[in-house]
C-alpha cells in the first residue's frame, strides 16, 4: 500500500477518517486537532505527508506482528522516546532511565503494542517542532492522542501486511 489518507471526522475535530486502498477507517487524532504549524507539547497532529519508518511492537503482548514488510523490533522495559527539544537525543528512541523527559514505550494501557514510527521532525530534527508523532493502537471510543494517529488493533493487523517503507501516511 502506497498511500494513507487521514482527513478530520466531519463535526469532530480530534477524530478522524483513514483511508487505505478506499476502504475507510475511524481514527483518532491528537488533543489539538489537526494543526499545519506543530510545536512540541500542542497536542496536535500535524498536516503532513509522513513516510513510515518502521515501527516497535510488545513481544509479551503479540506473538509477533502479522506479515509485514516494515521492520520491527520488540519493545523492551527500558525503551523511551526522548521529548525534549533542547536534548541531544530530541524525537529519538534512548535507554530507560533516562536523565530527560521521555515517553515510555512500554505502556500499560496498550497503545503502543502495534507502533509505527513516522518521520515527522525525524531529519532534519527541528527542535521544539513536535517528537513521537506515531501510528498506533486507539483507545476505546477513539479518545484523542497527544498528536499521533491511532486505530484499532483490527484495522492495524489488516492493514500491516500492506505497509512498507515507501507507504506515506498524509494528513490533510
């Protein structure tokens, strides 16, 4: 699958709809909506056209991730996302514990048992421009994200076999 669409849910800002291959798809999007100016901390999803990278799932959770072309790699207890703009390490993953703050990616509630990275402020790293702009496990009733887009385990299993490096995801 080449291509993603996501475009807000008509009367419902932090929602969205996803578009793969023309099938549609609820998601949800980030506290701040969808935003063409991002800036860490906003809550927003950025509009943009985002290439995947690969993505991280829970090995204690999932026996692997279905079929897929993206490289993956388990997540282990001391994988973090660094969040601060001023550190050397900003928007990249680092080893738990770590002296910044950082996004644990080993969570409790399940989000990141399926975890795409995207490359939004990934090169060049822009600081202060947004970090961990992921694609996702939702939450029940699609509450918003902190600025990722996130779908149910049963859209992101049907849809991983399709995914590649050369997939984009654009928000619009």
């Amino acid at each position: 699958m080449k291509h993603l669409t996501v475009r807000a849910r008509p009367g419902n800002r932090l929602q969205g709809l996803l578009n793969a291959g023309g099938t549609v798809f609820p998601c949800a999007l980030g506290r701040g909506g969808i935003v063409s100016f991002k800036h860490e901390g906003d809550g927003g999803t950025p509009r943009a056209r985002m290439r995947i990278l690969g993505g991280y799932y829970r090995r204690d959770h999932l026996v692997s991730p279905r079929a897929t072309r993206l490289p993956m790699r388990a997540i282990t207890p001391k994988l973090g996302w660094c969040e601060v703009p001023d550190d050397r390490n900003y928007n990249r993953p680092v080893k738990m514990p770590y002296a910044a703050s950082h996004e644990t990616m080993r969570r409790a509630d399940g989000l990141y048992d399926i975890c795409i990275v995207l490359n939004w402020n990934i090169r060049p790293r822009l600081r202060g421009r947004g970090s961990a702009i992921f694609f996702h496990l939702a939450r029940d009733g699609f509450t918003p994200t902190q600025g990722c887009v996130a779908v149910t385990r049963q859209v992101m299993e049907r849809l991983l076999p399709y995914l590649s490096t050369r997939t984009i995801l654009s928000v619009k």
